[in-house]
C-alpha cells in the first residue's frame, strides 16, 4: 500500500515577479506526472492547496486537469484533501475553491470537519483533519479507525507534542501521518513527516533558497518514506555589497563581479542583493542605472539596504536592521534546482 | 501601555483584547465600527484626564485603567517623561495619531533620549538658562564616545597595515620562487617525457628493422642473401641470425624500458604536482592578503573620515562646556553656539530616522521603491501625499521603525496599533508587511492592525487571532477566532 503526500501547493500563488505564478502550476503538474509513474494506491494533501480562497479559475482548471490526467494512468486512484490555512474564506459560510475540487471524480476533501473517507473496501481509512476543524478545539485528539487494516492521518497543523509524543504513533495503530504548513521537507518521526511545499512560496523565498522541493511517499507494509525532489525556481542571494570607500559606481563594478560569478548565471533566477551603505538617494540611482537592468533579466529581485559598517542607529545599535534584511544572507549561493533521484529516508 | 479593550461611543459595542495576544487582526474594510473605536480612543486620549465614563481600556500598574482618566494621565506622565516624548508624539507612537511630522519628532526623541530630545526642541533643558549646553552635553559626549570607538577601531586596522604589507612582500616573492620551481620542474618532466617517447620510437623502428632482417634470414636459410649486406650467407647463416637474434632481443629489453619509462612520465610526478600545490597556495595566500590590505586602505578613508567627526563633536563638546563663563559678548556666542547646535542636531537627527525609514521601506518592498524613495520621503514627511499604496507602505514602515526606536530606548511598549493602511498596500507587499508586524508582536505583546479581508487572507498564518463583525444573519456581534498553524494530539 503505497501513499504519495503534497502538501503546500500554493496553487495561485503569484509572487513577485513574472512567471512565478507559472511557476507553481507547473511544478504541481510535474509532481503529479511523477506521481502517475510511481503509481500510489493513494495521493494526500495536508492543506494550502490555494494560496489564497479568491484564487482565479486558473489554479483550480489546473488542479482539475492534473487529477484527470492522473487518473487517466491510475483509475483506481483518490487524492483526498484536507483544507489548510490558506484554503478557507475568512467570511462564515463562504465557499473556498476546495468546494469546487470536491466536486471532482476521485477527490475526496474535509473543509471544515474532521472527516474519515473509507477506501479499498474499508481496508484503508483515511482521516482528515482540516485547518477549522483544528483551530476549533484547543486539544484536538484524533484516533485511528479500529477497523480499518490501515489507517492515514492528513492534517494541515502541527503535533501537539512534538517528538516526544512521535515515536508511539505506530503503536497507537497509524500507519501514516501526513502533516502539511511547514515548506520544508521534515521528518518528524518514524511514519510521520511534512513533505514541504512544491516551489518556493514562501514571504522570504530566499530563506528557502537551500531547501529542496517535493513530495514524499509512503510505503505503510514496511513504513519506508521516500522523498522525491521536484524542480523549483533556483534562487540566488549574493553576499553583501559594500559601498565602503566608494559611491554608486563602485557599488555598480562590484555588483557586476558578483553577478559575474554566480554559477549559471542570474537570468530567470530569484535573486536578492543586499548593499551596504548606500544612501538613499545613491540607491535610487543604482536602481535607474544598474538595478533595472538586472531586474529584466530574474524572475524576481530583492534588494536589502543595510547600513554602513560601523554606523549606529540610536543606542540599539544597528540590531534592529537585521530582522528583515539579514536572514538567510548567504554567500552567492545557487538554491538547488532540481536533484536527481530519490532520496529513501527511513522505516 | 497594554490595550485591553476599545469601545465604540460611550455605550457602542466592545473590543475586547483582553485574552488576545500576538498579532491581532480587526478584519473588515472601511467598518464604521472599527472607525467607532479609533474615534473612542482619540477623544479619550486627547482628554488629558478630562474623560468621564466608559471607554477604550489599558492595563495599568494597579490594574484596568480607563484611557483618558486622571490615572491614566499619571501613567502616561511617567512614560513621557521617562523618554522625552510629547502627548501627541505617543499617540503617534501607540496608535499612529498625528501628521507625519509628529512621527517623525517621536522618532527623533526616541533616537535622543530625553536630555537630546529636550536640547533639539531648543527647550535647555535641566540647565536652565541653557548657557551650558545643559542636557545636550550628554548626547554630544555620547555621539563623541562612539566617533572616538569607531577612530579607535579603524587606528588598530590601520596599525597593522605595515605588517600586512611586510607579509604581503614576503607571499608574493616566496609564490615567485615556488612557481620558478614548479616551472621549472615542468619543462624538466616534459623534456623527459618528450625524450622517452623518442627514444622509445626509435627502438620500435629498430626492433621492426630486426625482425624484418631476421625472418628473411630465416626463410632464405644457407642459400640466401645475407638480411644486412646481401651477400650469400652459405655457412654463416648460423652465426649471423645468431648474431642478428640477441641484437633483435637486446632492443626488445630496452625498448620495453623505455615504454616504461615513457608510461611513468605520462602523469604528472608527484613531486612536481606538490610544487604546483604549492605554488598555487602561496599564490592564493598573497591575493588574499592584497585583498586584505586593499580593504585595510579603504578604510583609512573611513578613519579620516571618523576622525574628522570626532574632532567636530569635540569642538563642539568643548563650546558646550565652555559657553556659560561671563560676559554679554560670552552669552551672544554661546547663544549663536546653541542655535548653531540645534541644527546640527536636528539635521543629524533627520538623517538617522530617514535612513532608518528607508531601510524598513526596503525591506517591506523588496526594493520596488527605490527609485521613488526620496521623492515619496520629502512629500510625506511635508504632510503631503495621503493615500496611495507606496505612502500606504511608507506610512507602516515609519511606524514599525518609530516602535524599533522605541524598544532600542527601552520604552516598555505592550501595545501598538496599526489603525489603517494595510488595505491599501501593493499587492506584493502585503505578505512581507504582514510578516514583519508578526515579527514585531514577538516583542510587543499586542500588535492590532485594521485590515481587509483580502489582505488578513494573504497570510493567514501570520496571526494569532482575527475578529470580526458578524451579519445580523449570524447573531450580530464581534466573532474572535483563533488563527495561525494549530496543534493536533494523537491518540489510539
């Protein structure tokens, strides 16, 4: 009994720059392409299947076209659902887009209430727990179905406790625990993992810049999980430029040599500059001279302004700079863009 | 000052904080009621302890605290006076009130402290008639004991320049010789090599010439041509292929000698890779150092440059201290001194909030506004340009810097109040605003911000709790749902 698990597809997601929102159908497609050939018994997603409830029809023809096409190669096949944060209208009553893939053949979803959706002749129970259901209750405690042979978790939220709590989880009958909100590929214990999201829809892409993207599978017989990476936007965030010494032009050259040296080049890449010391008005003339060239050429910029070396601001220091701009600064660094093969990552 | 509850009119309905904490999230778009609240509190706060009856709630030293009370006044005199803010300078600070320009003296009160504060609003300060510098003595000898660090640094740099260059010297002339000596360990292997390989054809050819002449021998016999001469051989056919067979033989051995040779010689020997390795370090090392001594001249600029502030801050520290002597000539400079001080402190001033807005400016956008930036900045902070998504995120990025401000002065701030401007936002900046005031309630036990449906759905996850207004359909009233990742146990 195989189970491939999404979650995080931000499906509508449209960044900051061109092309992203493409970006993020198009690696849903390719997951799901993937998913076809591995041939699951079951396919689950832990929430944020939407980025947004207001999405277009877009996200959701895509999200329709992609189970189709699934199901054409595995007709036997359900893609169960529960709702994430992201998946529900904040007005009571109104209906979000999972009402309109509920509709689907072979999509079974939970919006609003823990839901149990029985398949394989009652054999494998499969219980959803959707963001609502979840935030409703302060100590929301679930259990598995005692008479089903297999029994899998879905839930966009995190365990209450943590990995002290984990390690029973198989003793206390699941055979699988699907958990969905972190982008990031995690295993929390054994049978238990977030699989992250498909691209890099995150507020700070570049903080995902290091993390590989995909969807993991499920083997319940042995509880083998296998990650599969799925290919993302590669994202670049250059070491910081210093004007130290100098004014626009020099921060110009440096840039330049910096750009110079990103491995594969910066086109169509997710990049972010941080400059040291530059006014703002030096600024908004990189920007008109050098910053809008580069633009053109990414799929997304970022720029950080940090103070010069040595300036103060106020008796903290320049401390308080370095919450929005400082993370996840990294020395030209390529974030991966696609890997090879699987990546087997326990029983 | 903690808000525990706004209220709409003096018997409207009540937004009750009390069990919210984190990010808070008034959901709703142009809601009369959430104008209601922010009007209650305005008429309240600007009471100046003259509100009588119901209204917006704090949580006070002894406990709940009517806004507007006469112990709320007391409070709030407290925290005024303890940072050298105006009334309405807080009221900028807590809940966004006032033009532009009281955010921005807020900001710079905030940035002074109380003495500096004091000394840029030309009121003199604890020195009375402020002949003295009075309380600006303690900002200038405080901005003068971080020029005088900074000096301090840069001299330490700069003194280990001449051993840099020393070591510099010393890298390149010993990178010279290791890569003379990996130069000429190459032309050496390669001549060998090259060697090897002739030598080595030319005894394949001799061997081939050999064989050539021995198999002729063999096959005439007696009756044949000598291989070498071509004379009959007759009976010394014998001793001649005897002869030409250890010649044959003796070329194989060093042929295959040389073959060895030649396969040895075809990677590079270990000794000279190890001088190569070396080479290369030592050059490396000496690029490193130059860069470093590159970084080291620059930063002689910078020293001239600290060291030139230092002596002005100096100067002026020496006017302060020396401007209250005598006479009416003394009273006339020190007088022309203080004004002379103001704007210089009030430029300085001006230009430290400035940057700090622009940084937060930046971040919130990406960058979008870069180019726009100075002209946005001088527009706004003229009291102009109300409106717009890049005043709307200017607006929130001068907030969150005017709360930053606070917290580096150790204002102890327990609640802020973002009352509008997130609806108007860019559509790209909504998710990176809501992030950044989610990271400001980390240190702020309540951040509430007004904010439209569409923009608290961006990032869900960013608050804590959401309220908002139900239909007469639902039963009327305010609905407080928790929000952000919940928690799950698992049971069996």
């Amino acid at each position: 009994m195989k189970v491939a698990h999404l979650s995080d597809l931000h499906l509508g997601y449209a960044g900051a720059g061109p092309g992203r929102a493409g970006d993020v159908l198009r690696a849903f497609e390719r997951a799901l392409a993937r998913i076809a050939e591995l041939g699951p018994d079951l396919v689950v997603v832990a929430g944020d299947v939407f980025d947004h409830p207001e999405v277009t029809a877009s996200p959701i023809a895509t999200f329709s076209r992609a189970v189709r096409k699934l199901r054409d190669s595995l007709p036997e096949v359900v893609v169960a659902v529960a709702a994430g944060v992201r998946d529900i209208p904040l007005e009571a009553g109104a209906h979000g887009p999972l009402m309109v893939i509920g509709a689907l053949p072979g999509v079974e979803v939970a919006t609003t209430t823990v839901r149990r959706v029985g398949l394989q002749g009652g054999k494998l129970c499969v219980t959803l727990l959707p963001h609502p259901a979840v935030m409703a209750s302060r100590s929301l405690n679930v259990s598995p179905d005692p008479a089903a042979k297999w029994n899998v978790l879905v839930a966009h939220a995190a365990l209450a406790s943590g990995r002290s709590h984990a390690p029973a989880i198989a003793r206390r009958g699941w055979d699988y625990v699907a958990l969905g909100s972190s982008h990031a590929y995690t295993p929390v214990a054994e049978r238990v993992c977030y699989c992250g999201s498909l691209e890099r829809v995150g507020t700070d892409p570049w903080e995902e810049s290091a993390i590989d993207k995909g969807f993991v599978t499920a083997q319940l017989e042995s509880g083998e999980v296998t990650f599969w990476p799925v290919e993302a936007r590669a994202a670049v965030s250059l070491a910081p430029i210093e004007a130290t010494g100098g004014g626009t032009a020099t921060v110009a050259r440096r840039l330049g040599e910096a750009l110079a040296g990103v491995p594969g080049g910066i086109d169509g890449k997710l990049l972010r500059v941080p400059v040291r010391g530059l006014s703002a008005e030096d600024l908004a003339a990189l920007d008109r001279e050098v910053l809008a060239g580069v633009r053109r050429r990414v799929a997304e910029l970022r720029v950080d302004a940090l103070p010069g070396q040595g300036a103060s601001h106020g008796s903290g220091g320049a401390g308080a700079w370095r919450d929005a701009s400082a993370a996840g600064e990294r020395s030209s660094r390529a974030g991966g863009r696609g890997r090879v093969g699987p990546r087997a990552v326990g029983r | 000052m903690r808000i525990s509850s706004l209220q709409a009119g003096s018997r409207g309905p009540v937004l009750d904080l009390r069990d919210s904490r984190g990010l808070v999230g008034f959901v709703g778009e142009s809601d009369p009621l959430w104008d209601e609240f922010l009007l209650g509190l305005r008429t309240a706060f600007g009471s100046r302890g003259g509100h009588r009856g119901p209204g917006p709630v704090v949580e006070g030293a002894e406990g709940p605290v009517v806004v507007g009370t006469a112990a709320f006044e007391a409070e709030l005199e407290a925290v005024l006076a303890a940072h050298g803010l105006r009334r309405e300078e807080y009221g900028a600070l807590w809940f966004g009130d006032g033009p532009a320009r009281t955010w921005l003296a807020a900001a710079g009160a905030l940035l002074l402290g109380p003495a500096g504060a004091d000394e840029m609003r030309g009121g003199g300060g604890g020195g009375g008639d402020g002949s003295a510098g009075g309380l600006a003595d303690v900002w200038v000898a405080r901005l003068a004991r971080d020029a005088r660090g900074e000096v301090e640094r840069l001299m330490r740099l700069q003194e280990e320049v001449g051993g840099l260059e020393a070591r510099l010297s010393e890298a390149r002339e010993e990178a010279a010789i290791a890569r003379g000596d990996a130069e000429a360990g190459t032309m050496a292997w390669v001549r060998e090599r090259q060697d090897a390989e002739t030598r080595l054809l030319l005894y394949r050819d001799r061997e081939r010439e050999l064989r050539g002449q021995l198999t002729s021998t063999d096959e005439a016999g007696e009756d044949g041509p000598c291989g070498r001469c071509g004379r009959e051989l007759g009976d010394r056919a014998g001793p001649v292929g005897e002869a030409l067979r250890e010649e044959w033989e003796s070329v194989v051995q060093d042929g295959r000698w040389w073959r060895r040779r030649r396969d040895q010689l075809e990677g590079k020997p270990d000794d000279l890779q190890g001088s190569e390795n070396r080479a290369m370090a030592l050059g490396a090392e000496a690029e490193s150092l130059a860069e470093e001594l590159a970084r080291r001249k620059v930063q002689g600029l910078e020293l001239e440059a600290a060291a030139r502030r230092l002596d002005g801050l100096l100067e002026l520290s020496a006017r302060l201290r020396g401007g209250g002597g005598g006479g009416g000539e003394d009273r006339k400079g020190a007088g022309a001194g203080g004004e002379e001080r103001r704007a210089r402190l009030l430029s300085e001033t001006r230009r430290r909030v400035r940057a700090r807005i622009h940084g937060k400016v930046v971040a919130l956008t990406g960058g979008r506004l870069l180019g726009a930036f100075p002209e946005l900045f001088a527009v706004w902070a003229g009291g102009e340009g109300r409106g717009g998504e890049d005043v709307a995120v200017l607006e929130v990025a001068a907030r969150i810097a005017l709360v930053e401000l606070a917290a580096d002065a150790g204002a102890k701030l327990d609640s802020v109040i973002f009352p509008e401007g997130l609806d108007r936002l860019h559509r790209e900046d909504r998710a990176r605003v809501v992030a950044a005031l989610a990271r400001l309630a980390r240190s702020i036990p309540v951040v509430l911000v007004c904010a439209a449906p569409r923009v608290a759905a961006a990032v869900p996850e960013c608050f804590d709790f959401l309220y908002r207004v139900r239909g007469v359909a639902e039963g009327g009233g305010i609905r407080r749902q928790r929000s952000g990742i919940g928690a799950v146990w698992l049971g069996g």
